[in-house]
C-alpha cells in the first residue's frame, strides 16, 4: 500500500487573533481578517460544492488567498472572502500545488502510447514470456500512463475533481433525505463504513428511476440530464478521494467507493451521444475517470468501455493492457474473460496481435484446466466470443502465427464442451 504521507487535519482557530491583515501593499490597512467567522463562512457557504466541508482540500493543494478570495467574492462579501481566506491559512495540512495530478501514476504522466510499453515491457511488444500471474502482479496504480489525471480544480476546464455546482435537492432529499443524513453522518463521523453508507445513498439517488429528479438515467434519454450527472458523480468521488487523502493512503477501499469514479467517465461517454446536454471533454473525462475506477479493481466492469476509451485516444497499448489484465483479474467462472479475449485482440497493435491473443487463449486453457468455466447458460456466448476471436485474430497475425492461434482457439473449444 503506497502511502501518501498526509497527517490528520488539526484546525487552529485558537490563532484567531494573530491572523494577519489581507491588505493589498500600499493599500489602507483593511479589517484583521477573522479566521473563526471564515470556518463558519466556509461551512454555511462554500461547503456545498466542497465535500470536504472543512477547506482541507484549498489548504492541502496550496489555494493562495488571491484565489480563494477571487473566488469566494462570486458567493460573499469581499469582508467574508477575506475571513475564509484567514481561516484556510490556519488549517494544518500537507501541502501539495494546485497542479497536483491525485493518483496519477508514478506521479506523471508519459507522453505516448509507444513510451507506456516501453516502460512497462522495456519494448515495444507484448511479451511472449509473460504468464498470468506475472501479469496479475503489476499493480495499475504503479503503471505510468500516457493521460493526465484530474487536478484538483481547474477554472479553465472540467478536467478536474471539483464540481462547479452543488448536490441539487433532488439528490439530497431522495428517500427521506438518505443522501443529507448518511453525508452528515460521515462529516461527524468519518469511518469508512459511513463512507459507504453516503456513497451507496448518493449513487441511488443519482439513477433511482422512483426518483423524479434523478439525473443519471442513462439509458433513458427522456430524463438524463449528463451535465447534471456528471456533476453530482464528481461530487461524490471528491468526498472518496478527500476520505483517502485525510488518512495518508491511496488504497482501494473495496465496494462500491472508487467505483463511482467509473462512474463519472460513464456519464462522459454516454454524453457524446446527447447534443441537448453535451459534457465538455467528454472522451478525456471518458478516459480518465473510468482509467481511475478501473486501476483500482480491474476485475470490474466490460474491458471494452475502459479499453475503448484508450482507443479513442490513439492509445492502443494502453487499451489492450487494460484488457488482458482485465481477464486475469476476473473472479472464477466470470463469463467476461472470453470478451476480454475479443476485445485484447481488437485493441491490439498488428505487431502486438499473435503475443496478445496467444496469451488471452492460454489464460483461458488456464481457467478452464482448473475447472473455471462460465455458467451453462452462458457457455454459447463463450464459444462465440472464442470462435470471433480466432477468426479475427487470424486475419491480422501473420500466415505462419495462424495455425498455432488456431491449435490455441480449438483447446478452448473442446474445454468448454467437456
């Protein structure tokens, strides 16, 4: 478990009285900024678009009082900015700068497709060595990526973690108000398990069909509304993300958590489909967002939705790792390893395409060996999945790789008849 080296929070307000004039130089002295009335300003007034209620997140990521003034005056008086300005400085948090990438890989991202096989193989090729459980070893969250996460918060884009408007009503008041009480409920006590209480009520209330102003009904164009969508998702991963952050780790939490980062770049991506309520940089939000959810649990979730997000970026290494590590990540008797196979072989480069199937075949003669085979009723799917597979894969590899990816397609086949 990597940790990020973060301590708790302690907010000194008892160093009221020592906070220091906000005055421009060469301006008259303005009032002494009071930090106290700042954290009840920022509570009553900023904390319904910042879930962390507190202000750890300007403190943590370096906001200057510039900025947070610049930004509070859109919601306060200039006196009220200041006080929220003075009362951020005193917050005790690790500092990061506001161009921090949460999560991002290795720290930065790479610069191409070519450069994110070489890092990971040394070479650009998928490596016929590999086995299944070497690949299961490589952690996603250590492997350098050729996107950039979200920054914290972005005033020029939506590619970052801050929603621009808080929960609507229609979120927090669903079900009796589940979504207000359990998020109350975390602020007051902040467990992983009340964590998961406000997530799980935030996520019914997004795409609750019972609820009127639900607004991630996505396959219901008459009542989607993506911008609304994508910003009550970007809500809740903030208070995920912010729940790590305070606890100094980047460790999955399990469930239904960093899922709801999937989340967000599924909304991105169905937008694209919506001119009514398109979502800005809808296949980078698609890319990044979902790279998040899934590099946390990769055994969730089609491979085709992450993996062609990757695609659409001309990014097919990355797409065909997502895929395979996808497969070899799936709980026993999972159907969706013979798609990853479909879809490895899809993404895969022309060079890359006899080492990808290869591998994606021999994992499942692995699978099936062992006695991991799909549902009966979902075994006519796998034969289909395993027959496209061959067929397309041998239209790509060279003449002489064909009857060995064949030889391989033919020991599933007979493995799943058994």
């Amino acid at each position: 478990m990597r940790q990020l080296n973060l301590v708790p929070l302690v907010t000194a307000i008892a160093l009221a009285g020592c906070s220091e004039s906000l005055s421009a130089p060469g301006q008259p002295e303005a009032p002494r900024a009071n930090p106290a009335l700042g954290r009840v300003a920022f509570e009553n007034q900023c904390s319904s678009c910042h879930a962390s209620r507190d202000g750890f997140d300007l403190a943590m990521f370096g906001f200057s009082d510039t900025t947070i003034i610049r930004r509070a005056v859109a919601h306060v008086d200039t006196t009220t900015a200041r006080n929220i300005a003075a009362y951020i400085r005193l917050l005790s948090t690790p500092r990061q700068s506001e161009a921090f990438r949460l999560f991002q890989p290795m720290g930065q991202p790479l610069a191409s497709d070519l450069d994110f096989a070489t890092a990971l193989f040394g070479r650009d090729a998928w490596p016929a060595e590999l086995s299944s459980a070497g690949l299961l070893a490589i952690n996603p969250r250590t492997v350098r990526v050729a996107i950039r996460l979200p920054i914290w918060s972005d005033e020029a884009s939506n590619l970052d973690w801050m929603p621009d408007n808080p929960l609507p009503p229609a979120i927090l008041e669903y079900a009796g108000g589940a979504a207000a009480a359990t998020i109350a409920g975390y602020r007051a006590f902040p467990t992983p398990e009340n964590l998961m209480r406000a997530v799980t009520a935030l996520r019914t209330a997004d795409r609750a069909a019972a609820n009127p102003g639900a607004p991630c009904l996505l396959e219901d164009s008459t009542r989607v509304n993506f911008k609304t969508c994508f910003e009550v998702r970007r809500w809740t991963s903030s208070l995920v993300a912010l729940h790590l952050l305070r606890n100094g780790t980047d460790a999955s939490l399990g469930g239904q958590l960093q899922d709801v980062w999937w989340d967000v770049g599924n909304a991105a991506r169905k937008s694209r489909g919506n001119s009514a309520t398109p979502i800005a940089n809808a296949v980078d939000n698609w890319a990044t967002w979902m790279f998040l959810g899934w590099s946390f649990d990769p055994s969730l979730h089609a491979s085709v939705y992450t993996g062609g997000s990757f695609r659409q970026l001309n990014l097919s290494r990355h797409a065909t790792f997502v895929a395979l590590r996808s497969e070899v990540a799936r709980p026993r008797n999972s159907s969706s390893v013979y798609d990853d196979v479909v879809n490895a072989q899809r993404f895969a480069p022309l060079a890359w395409a006899t080492s990808v199937t290869s591998f994606g075949l021999r994992h499942l003669v692995e699978r099936l060996s062992t006695g991991d085979r799909p549902r009966a009723d979902q075994i006519a799917m796998a034969l289909t999945a395993v027959n496209t597979a061959v067929t397309e894969a041998n239209r790509r590899v060279p003449m002489a790789d064909r009857a060995g990816i064949s030889a391989l397609g033919q020991q599933v086949l007979a493995l799943l008849v058994q």
